[in-house]
C-alpha cells in the first residue's frame, strides 16, 4: 500500500500567502531530509546485503532514494518529494564553486538530471510536466524509461532477498537535540515507524540525529549507524531561499 503523505505540512489546509510559503519551505526541507536518509540507507543496504557495485556507490545510493520515492508514495506526494529533493544535489545556486571532478559524488548537475531522469522514467506518461519543469533534455529523456526498468531491476532483486529474510529487524532511532534536530526528529521518526513492515534490514541499523560541525550525513558500517546531522536543516532553509530569490 503506497503512502498518501509522510510529510506534515501536506496534511494542512492552507490559509494565507504567507503560510503557503512557510509551508513551501518546509515541505522542501523535509523532502531532503527524507532523500538524504534513503541515500543512506542506500549504503547500509550495500553493506549488510553485499550488493555488488560496478561503478560508484554513491551512484547506487543515489539511484535507491529516487526508487524509495517513487516505490513509497502515491503519485502526487512522489512527485513533490522528488521535485524538491531534486535541487538538494544543486549546492551552490550561484554556480561559482569549480566543479570537484575528483570527488567521490558526481558534479551536482550531473545528479539532478540523473535524478530527475530516473523519476521521470518510473512513469513517463504522468511525469512529462515534472520532466519539463525540472529542465530535463528531450535527448535524455528518451533513455529514462530504460535507465528507470534497469535500476528497478537491480535494486527489486536486492529488496526481494530482504523481503525474503522477514521479519528483519527494525531501526533504532536515537533523537537529536537542538532547534534544528526538531524537524529531523520527526521527519526520521515517522519515516522509520513507516518503514516497519516496509523495508526488512537483516541488522539493526541505528539512526541517530545529532550536530557534528557541517552539513553532512553519512552511513558508518562498523557499528551500522546512520548519522543524520542537524547542520543540514540551515543549510537547506538557505538553499531554498537562495533558489526562490533567483
Ligand atoms: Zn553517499
């Protein structure tokens, strides 16, 4: 059974311009937050199923949050989590930082439009609007469907082994504290106790929301963490008020 929302701010009516706005914002965030999670929890399922990667993990990574987004949720929810957590991969709006060629992650353009291409090629006949908004090439567009049946493919085989290993064994959740670690809290809180019964883990994963020095969020396998850090929820209000200046 797909979702209908995860996220608070869908479940409100709406009353002034500036709610809707307030309300814009906060979807944004928490839609990052939740395809920064499933990133990492990309690479813990990489490590507890020994998923053989040819290329880039990050990639892989990458390629499970869009499938979690577009496998998760019902269609309007799905597309308004990816059409944010799409310009979560875009770090600088004002495009000055040089391209790090050499870092582990693709230049950020690069993960946009594979992004956006793979959530388009999940259901091509609903998602051409969500396609054209978000930019995406005629040229590669044509490809997505295919590149969408591929990594399906790859990641369904995995999440079939883990189905198969039921009843798994749930995430534990350990809560920020902080301003910030407010909307992470309840963003992961709901979105681990959605996940029982959902995604079966063959350990326990521990995912813990706390400040360490940057924005950043990362999967520890030698003591199966994910560690969520509060930095990102500035980082991302700055973000999105960056792009809807410009
Ligand atoms: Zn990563």
């Amino acid at each position: 059974m797909k979702r209908r929302s995860a996220l608070a701010t869908l479940a409100y009516a709406v009353c002034t311009l500036s709610a809707q706005a307030d309300d814009a914002q906060q979807a944004f965030v928490e839609a990052n937050i939740l395809a920064i999670f499933y990133h990492e929890l990309g690479h813990a399922v990489v490590d507890l199923m020994e998923v053989p990667i040819f290329g880039q993990e990050e990639d892989a990574a990458d390629v499970m949050a869009v499938l979690l987004i577009d496998w998760l949720f019902e269609e309007e929810t799905a597309q308004s989590i990816a059409y944010d957590s799409a310009f979560g991969y875009i770090n600088s709006t004002e495009q000055i930082e040089e391209t790090e060629w050499w870092g582990l992650h693709g230049p950020d353009e690069q993960r946009f439009f594979n992004h956006v291409c793979l959530f388009y090629g999940g259901n091509p006949e609903n998602r051409a609007e969500f396609a054209e908004d978000l930019g995406l090439p005629e040229e590669r567009a044509l490809t997505c469907p295919d590149e969408y049946d591929l990594a399906a493919e790859s990641w369904g085989s995995v999440f079939d082994k883990m189905d198969a290993q039921s009843p798994g064994v749930e995430m534990r959740f350990v809560a920020g504290t902080g301003v910030d670690a407010d909307i992470v809290n309840s963003v992961l809180r709901a979105e681990i106790r959605s996940m029982s019964g959902e995604i079966t883990l063959p350990e326990q994963v521990s995912v813990r929301v706390e400040s360490c020095g940057e924005a950043n969020a990362f999967y520890d396998p030698s003591d199966l963490s994910i560690t969520f850090c509060t930095e990102f929820v500035p980082h991302l209000n700055d973000l999105f008020e960056s792009s809807s200046e410009g």
